[in-house]
C-alpha cells in the first residue's frame, strides 16, 4: 500500500511539475488550487525561473533597506523571501494570502530559515487586512484576478500605502501563450491600466523584459 501511494504521489508530482510548460485549462487550474502540495511543487518548480525571471524582476524594483512590502497572493513565498532579502533586518515583508495552507507552508520555512522581517497574513478575498499608511510597496504577481471586489481592494490599498507608496502589478497578457493561466483568467494589460487610472492610480513606470507578462508600477495621482 505504502509503494502504491508513494508511485501516485510521483506520478502527481511529475504531472504538476510539467504544467509548467504548458496552458492550463480551467479545469486543471481549479484542481490544481485545491491540492496544496501539488500547487506548491508547481510555484515552486525551478522551471518558472526562466520566464518569471524572479532574480532580475527584484533587482529591478530597486528596493531599499528598512522597506515594507506586501506581497499579495504570496502563495509558497516564491517572491516572498526574495523580497525580504532585499529589505533587509530593518525592513518587513508581509506575506499575504487567502489560503490557510499557503499560510502554514510559508510559516514552517520562516521558522526553518529563522527569519524575522517576514509576517504572514491570512487575509480576507477582498481585503489584505493591513494597517493604513504602513505599505511602501504592494506586490501582486500572477493574483489579480483572484481579487474578489477589485475596486474596494484598490480603495484599501490606497489607504495601507505610505506617501510615494507602489503598486507593482505582474501578470500574464491576455492572448494566447505556451504557459500559463487559461485565457478566461487573464486580465488585459490596457483594461488594468484602465482600472487603476479609474480608482486613482497612474501607471509610473513599465518593465518588459518578461517574456509572458507585463510588469507594471503604479503610483498614487
């Protein structure tokens, strides 16, 4: 019994693993949400690294020491720790998701990597449930279109963001691509430049360097 389940754990992991590199279809996306050592193995899987580009991404940030970030669907940490890196002792990462095993899983390795500058959040689906004038930066990578209730989501960030404060919104473009979320997911870059304009936000600055995603920065007007 124990081989048996240890072979379809393996099979599970290699099939996951695979999605990398291929669409997934709605269906496949829904199944992959509800097994969360499955959705781990696949944000994690070093093979994103090659079109997230997770390294070159924080560099261009230009993050600063003492900063704190919210990471926004930060799922297994994936950009997470990178971020906390990057502030340093002095700064603060909270790592913000809905999902209490994506909460756990994030825990075990702050205690693990004995970590002090990252906090995790077990927010609401329309609320990250942090205090206003607190945030330098929101990060939401691959997330958005989870966001129940975007407007009052945008309207909390506005006020959680300290003066000068950032929204960094990546994701993938709306049209057809080798990876990644299935179309009725995605969210046009043009309609999310339209909806932060729309809730006071202006697009500061853009990255193209990704190959499937925009990587957008936005300010407050």
């Amino acid at each position: 019994m124990k081989v048996r389940i240890a072979l379809i754990i393996l099979i599970l992991s290699q099939s996951i693993l695979a999605a990398q590199n291929k669409k997934l279809t709605m269906e496949e996306m829904h199944q992959l949400h509800q097994d969360s050592k499955a959705y781990i193995a696949y944000l994690e899987d070093p093979q994103r690294d090659a079109y997230q580009k997770p390294d070159e991404v924080i560099t261009a940030l230009g993050l600063r020491e003492g900063e704190t970030v919210a990471d926004v669907g930060a799922g297994s940490g994936y950009f997470t720790f990178r971020l906390a890196s990057r502030v340093g002792e002095k700064g603060r990462v909270y790592a913000v998701d809905t999902s209490p095993d994506m909460i756990l899983h994030m825990n075990e390795r702050i205690r693990d990597m004995k970590l002090r500058n990252v906090v995790t959040v077990l927010s609401a689906p329309d609320d990250p449930l942090l205090i206003d004038g607190s945030i330098d930066r929101f990060f939401i990578c691959d997330t958005w279109h989870h966001i129940q209730n975007q407007a009052r989501y945008l309207g909390l960030m506005k006020r959680m963001l300290k003066p000068g404060g950032q929204v960094i919104m990546i994701d993938f473009h709306k049209k057809e691509l080798p990876i990644g979320a299935p179309m009725e997911m995605k969210i046009a870059r043009e309609d999310l430049v339209r909806q932060m304009e729309s809730n006071g936000f202006k697009l500061a600055k853009e990255h193209t360097f990704l190959p499937y995603q925009y990587f957008l920065i936005f300010t407050l007007r």
